[in-house]
C-alpha cells in the first residue's frame, strides 16, 4: 500500500506520500532500487530544510539521572542528541519520547502513567532546552553516552523521527516509555537485523536501556555533565565563612556584605551568586529585570577580580557501573526462619550506592516470602515503595519524604494493605547520612483497621565503595494495642563480583520485629 500510494501520489507537498514518510522511502530506495527509479521526484521543502538544519553527523544518549524529589524522574530519562558538524554539543538539536500531560494531581499521574492513560511523542528540539531543563532547573546530573553510529545511520534516526512526529503511542512509565521508545529509532537505524527491544517484558528503566546498547557493543565513552546545583555546593565547600555568603544572598546579593572579603573569597561568594540567580532564572522564580539587574551587577565587580582555577566538582560514578535493577534474594537466620525475596526493578536502601542517586530508593512489585521448618508464607507484597532522603546542608533545605503501600504481616501476623506515607529530614554527605522520618499509616484487612504513626532514625554509611552499612530503629504508636511495638533493622551490604549482565552480593542482618527477637542472619542477592 505505501508503494502504491508513492507511485501514484502526484501531489507535491508535505503531506504527499514521500514527503511524510520519508525513512519509508529511504528503505525502499536502499532495498528496492527498481522501484524507487519510477517515483515521482518531490521537492519536500520541509524536509529538505529540517535536514540542512540538524546536519546529523553522528548520535549520543544523553541520561539526565534521577530527580530525588520527583517521583515521576527517580529512573532518570534519556534523549538522543543529534550532533552536526559544528563543534558545539549545545546547538545541537535532541529527540525526545515523552508523555503529553498537564496533570497536577498526583495520584491521576501515577495512574495514568503505570496503565497507558497518557498519549507518548515523538519530537526534535534544541538540546541546550533541555540542558537548561535537567542541569538547571531541575539539578540533575547528566552522562552523555557516544554511540556508535555511522553518519548514514544518524539520518536514519532524523527520518524515522520526523516520519513519528504526527502519531503517537500510549505510554507506560515503567516499560513503553521514554527509553524503551528510543531504542526502536536506534535499532532501525543500525541494522534491521538488530534486537534491542524483545528483551524488556515488564520493565525498562533508562539505564536498562542503556545497558543493552553497551552489550551490543554500541557505546565509545562518556562524559559527565554536573548539575547547577553541584557546581553551587563545590564552591561553597570552598568557604571559610558560610553564614555570610548566605546573608549577602538572601539580601538580594547586597554588595556591602561582602566588601571587607580577600579576594579570593569575594570570588567564591560572586561566582555562587551569579550560579544561583541563573538557576533562579531558569526555574522562573525569578523575574527577569530582577535576574539582569542583580547579574550583571555581579558580573561587574567579578570581572575586575581576574582568572581562578577551574572548580573540580566531584563526579558520580557512571551509571553503567551501577548495580543492576532485578533482585533475587535468599537469607537465612539464627532462629531457623529463612526468606526469600524478588525485586523486578529498580534500587533500593540495601543497594550500594554506586551509579545511583545516593538517598533515592524505588522499587516496584517486589515480594517476600517467610519460611520455618518445611512450611512458607508471604509476609509481604510491596506495591510501590519510594523513599527521599534529601540531604540538607547550610543553604539548600529539602523535605525528606516516603511513600510505602504494601500487603504486610501486622497484628496476629495477619495480612493486611498497608499505606505508609511520612515526612522527615536528613543530614549529612552522600557518604554518610543520618535520616529521621515521621510516618502516619492506615491498615486495613476483612476483619480490622489498623492506623496510628511511626517515628524512624535511621543510620547509612556509603563511605567505602565496595560494601554498605546501614539500619533504623522504628517505633510504631497504633491507636490499637497490638501494634506498639518495636521494629529494628541493622544491615551491611557487600560487594562480590559484578559485570555488565549479573552482579553478586551478600548482606549480613540483624532483625527484631514484632514477631522476632534479635534475630542475625545472613542473606545472597543474585542481581540481574
């Protein structure tokens, strides 16, 4: 139908056959050249000037990495960078897969995007936009991934795209989404032989995603592109006198304050400043007159000061390196209980922290199983699991906060659906942080309800790359008495062998729950 429709389409706009389907041409005109000789020439003006206009000369996946106070980015996302042949990856031009919604209410958006309620598209647009968007706005470190595809193939992907811009598919954040949807533009573009999607049943997560281009051999290198907001804390690690940069910035970067600081550390607080008031533009909190009065007020006094070295912002572990999304876990105690344990996907607070966003944990779907002697039960069923411990420090002050609804074994070790929310705050590094939460629940099963709060401190040391240390102590407060007990959990996690497809991990444990006393054990995670 697509050949016939080409051949006798004799209109000559960008909406004749060719026009709009141009990598479908461009398949026929490689694979069947006998045919393409009779269609008609077309000028396809559009077209034509949108490929003079991103000149694609070769592709990078570009990962803004996880949003710790937005649950809809705590997987990331990718983009696929389109680069010319001018030597700047900012004018450079992105094409994106996402959900179109405008959606406030929280709990409509998860909804809508677990089960397809949202419409996902295709689009090419400025990749410096979406730069802006992620390092800026909203504080994200990005890894840019170069692909290996040839300068014929980074058309494709320009033509493909441009064909899919006027449909759109339904979309599913946790398995037909952002990435998984790039990965059909790529492996169409490589070679029509190529799988990379049938391996993504229920799932795919960005770096999933990104771990199946590396496994075929599709990646050169990386490159690590720190946030706004990390570039802020470095240069404020570099202060001797903290309280009175923040003074000078939150009295609108009164000059005055800062009058009697050496030089170099008049440097420190003017760099922080003009870093912050382009965040604050960015994010529109502030108006624009203000951002230019108060910048290039800075700008003026900065520039009489001279040249420093530049500031060496800590980088991340590459994702790649990461650990992997899928658990499988068998653990066995003293008291002759034992558990098993799956997790289909993604991180969460036992996981080393390499490659991940530290204090960010999310995990969907995962269950565990309790066994005594010969006989096996469930004892949970966790429906969604999400846990922001944002660190605060002397100026940025975020809410930690978690969200937990699960079938749990409660009272009388009966199982009941649980919804846990809390609020909290946590201190210290991503190398050691302190955490403590305040968490109101609601329980409920076909004979009782079960609701009144929790208090939880909590303890994790990242400090050491290959091994993990961590626990809480927990204290639940039921307005029924058979919950008032308390709950501690200590853990270390460590690090055996990993390589791109399986990692192995162990963990020793001590538990003492409601139903157990001091208990240790000792647990295996197959990771895949």
């Amino acid at each position: 139908a697509t050949i016939e429709s080409m051949l006798i389409d004799e209109s000559d706009d960008e909406n004749s056959t060719i026009c709009a389907f141009p990598a479908r041409h461009y398949f026929l005109e490689k694979n069947i050249p006998e045919i393409e000789k009779k269609f008609p020439q077309k000028r396809c003006k559009k077209l034509k000037k949108f490929l003079e206009k991103t000149n694609p000369q070769s592709l990078t996946l570009s990962f803004p990495t996880a949003h710790i106070n937005s649950p809809a980015s705590m997987f990331g996302h990718t983009l696929l960078r389109i680069n010319s042949d001018i030597n700047s990856s900012l004018v450079s031009n992105a094409i994106n897969y996402a959900a179109i919604t405008n959606e406030s209410n929280g709990f409509l958006f998860a909804y809508n995007g677990l089960f397809g309620g949202y419409k996902g598209r295709y689009s090419i647009l400025p990749y410096y936009k979406k730069i802006k968007e992620y390092n800026g706005v909203e504080n994200r470190d990005i890894w840019e991934y170069e692909l290996k595809f040839s300068q014929e193939e980074a058309k494709k992907v320009i033509l493909y795209t441009y064909e899919l811009e006027r449909v759109y598919s339904d979309y599913f954040f946790l398995s037909e989404n952002c990435s998984y949807n790039l990965l059909w533009i790529l492996q169409f573009a490589k070679n029509e032989k190529l799988d990379l999607v049938s391996g993504f049943n229920y799932t795919a997560t960005p770096i999933d995603t990104i771990r199946e281009l590396y496994k075929h051999n599709l990646i050169q290198t990386s490159r690590y592109r720190h946030s706004k907001n990390k570039l802020i804390k470095t240069i404020f690690e570099k202060v001797d006198d903290r309280e009175l940069v923040v003074a000078f910035i939150e009295d609108d970067y009164n000059l005055e304050i800062i009058k009697d600081l050496n030089a170099t550390e008049k440097i420190y607080a003017l760099d922080i400043g003009t870093n912050m008031l382009q965040a604050d533009y960015i994010s529109h909190s502030i108006e624009r007159a203000k951002y230019l009065k108060n910048f290039l007020k800075l700008l003026k006094v900065r520039s009489k000061l001279g040249i420093i070295d530049e500031y060496q912002v800590k980088k991340t572990v590459d994702p790649l390196k990461g650990d992997l999304g899928n658990k499988l876990s068998f653990s066995a105690f003293a008291d002759g209980s034992k558990e098993l344990e799956y997790r289909p996907t993604y991180h969460d607070i036992y996981d080393i922290e390499k490659g991940y966003i530290s204090g960010a944990y999310i995990t969907f779907f995962d269950f565990r199983a309790r066994g005594k002697n010969s006989s096996w039960e469930l004892d949970r069923l966790s429906l969604l699991d999400i846990r922001s411990y944002a660190i605060r420090d002397f100026y940025f002050k975020p809410i930690s906060w978690e969200v937990n609804f699960a079938f749990e074994r409660l009272a009388r070790e009966e199982l009941y659906l649980k919804l846990q929310t809390g609020a909290g705050l946590t201190y210290g590094s991503d190398e050691t942080f302190t955490y403590f939460m305040l968490n109101p629940f609601f329980a409920s099963n076909n004979k009782d309800e079960i609701s009144g709060i929790s208090g939880k401190i909590g303890l994790i040391v990242n400090y050491f790359s290959n091994y993990k240390i961590g626990g809480f102590m927990q204290k639940s407060y039921a307005l029924q008495d058979d919950l008032d007990k308390q709950k501690d959990n200590v853990f270390g996690e460590f690090y055996l062998t990993k390589y791109i497809n399986r990692s192995f991990n162990f963990s020793l444990k001590y538990k003492d729950t409601q139903f157990r006393e001091a208990v240790y054990g000792v647990g295996v995670h197959y990771k895949f």
